[in-house]
C-alpha cells in the first residue's frame, strides 16, 4: 500500500507543479532562449509523460510480459528524458540561465526538477525490473490487484488436492500464482453456509 501512495502522491505533485509552472511562464516558448532550448517543450512533454505514467500505473494490469513491456517503456523515456535534460542543460548559455533564473524561476526549477525526477525513477525502474522485484516478490510498478479466484481454502491447505497421496506439496510461497493455478479441482468442494442461512 505504501508504494501505491508514494508513487501517486508523487507523481500528482509533479503534475500540479508541471501546470503551473508551463502557465505561468509560456512566455518563454517566444523569447530566443526558449527557442534556442526548448525548454517549454521539454517540460510539457515531462508533464504528459508523467500524466500518462500515473494513469497506467493505476489501470495497467499487472504481472504477464505488458507489464515488462510498460516497465521497459517508462526506463526508456526516463532515461531519454534524463539525456536531453542534461544536453540542455551543459550546452545552455549563461545569459540564457541568468534570463531563466530572473525572469522564468518557476520553469528553471521545474526543469531541474525534471531531470532529478527522470534520473530517480529510470534508475529505481531498472533496479526493479533486474533483481528488485525478484526480491521483495511484488511488481510495485503497477498498482497490485486484488482478485480472489480461489477460495482460500484451498490455497491454505493444500492437502485437500492431494487426499489419498502420500506425497505432501511442497509449502507455497508468495506470489506462487502459478503452482495454485496448476492445482487439480478436488472432486468435492466443501459445503459452505451460505449468506442468507
């Protein structure tokens, strides 16, 4: 749940900032320095990348090779992002930095904002996608879904697909959907009350 709230805090954040930031100083899109480094562009394209990114990470079904592919997306644009952030940046002239600290504060900010962000969330994805979520056994880069399509009879006592063998499953694991879904039907399901009764 936590993750669930970091991430969306974050990113609507970064969204309400990115709104004010490109009203209030559009002004710089006709000036030779925004034309020069399209700094405007570079943060409304932020800005649409992280409405996009907040919306899939809600609706995006996970597990399966989508949600690798979205993950795989997302490092992508981080990271592209991140590089034309940076170029933007080493090649910018000092008069056009003294233009955007004086005159258009809220849009230099939030495009430093910008390439932090990027360079965070590329590198948290990553790590993610290689070995982190392999190890906390969760994909926290889709909100987790909760389905019950097994009674959890079933899953917790697993000795009932096994009734007349010796031989014991071995214990589940979290996140073992694949074991549980591989499971026989047991021939009789146990009588359960039901609502009303």
């Amino acid at each position: 749940m936590l993750p669930l709230l970091v991430t969306s805090l974050w990113y609507f954040t970064f969204l309400v900032l990115a709104a004010t930031s490109l009203a209030e100083d559009v002004g710089i899109s006709s000036e030779s320095c925004g034309k020069a480094t399209h700094i405007w562009k570079y943060c409304f394209l932020n800005a649409i990348f992280g409405l996009i990114f907040l919306v899939t990470y809600c609706v995006f079904p996970g597990g399966g090779e989508g949600a690798r592919a979205r993950a795989a997306l997302c490092i992508i644009f981080h990271f592209g992002f991140l590089v034309w952030g940076y170029l933007m940046w080493v090649h910018m002239t000092t008069d056009c930095q003294d233009i955007m600290k004086n005159r258009y504060s809220n849009l230099y900010g939030y495009s430093q904002m910008c390439i932090v962000h990027n360079a965070f969330c590329g590198i948290v994805i990553f790590l993610h996608e290689t070995f982190l979520g392999t190890y906390v056994r969760s994909d926290y880069t889709v909100v987790a879904e909760i389905k019950n399509d097994t009674p959890v009879e079933y899953i917790e006592d697993a000795n009932i697909y096994h009734q007349g063998s010796e031989n014991k499953p071995p214990p589940f694991q979290m996140g073992d959907v694949e074991a549980v879904n591989n499971l026989p039907i047991p021939s009789e399901v146990p009588n359960q009350a039901s609502p009303g009764s």
